[in-house]
C-alpha cells in the first residue's frame, strides 16, 4: 500500500482534457495556457489521487497535507496565468 504522496500506484492518475483557451498574441499571454493546464492537471491528478486514498483508508492527516500542497500549485499556476493575461502590470483604476 503506497501513501497518497508517492508516485504510480494501482490507483495512478489518468490524464483528462484541458479546457481550450482563445489564442492569445504575445508570447506572455500564452503562457496563460500553459499555467492554467498546469493548474488543471494538478487538479485532475488530485481528484483521482484522493479517490484512492480513499479507497486505501489513508489517514486524513496525509489527505490533507496533499491536498493543501496541490492547492498552494494550483494558485501560483493560475496567478501566473492572471499575471500573463494582465499586461505591462500599469495599474488600473483603484
């Protein structure tokens, strides 16, 4: 029985379709993509993760830490992707 942190168990992620995005003109913005597949990825490999820990009755201290360590990765992810679609960084109006 492997815990919910390690890599390939019976119970190892499968991969699931990203969500299209428009296509974006400078190089910045498509690294939107890239941050918010990253982002989704992680999410859909902790979804199939916590299934399993599930299915192994895994202490919930472990759950949690892996799943405040996928969210901590998920929000830089999609941080970056706001950070890309923003622009120069001029401020708005406040």
């Amino acid at each position: 029985m492997s815990r919910i942190g390690e890599e390939p168990s019976p119970c190892s992620p499968t991969p699931h379709s990203a969500v299209k995005l428009q296509a974006y003109s400078t190089p910045e913005q498509a690294g939107c993509d890239k941050a918010i597949d990253r982002s989704l990825t992680t999410f859909w490999t902790l979804v199939e993760r916590l299934r399993c820990a599930a299915d192994q009755r895994q202490p919930v201290h472990q759950v949690e830490e892996v799943i405040f360590r996928s969210l901590l990765a998920m929000g830089l992810d999609l941080l970056q992707a706001f950070l890309a679609l923003s622009g120069d960084a001029t401020p708005g109006p406040t």
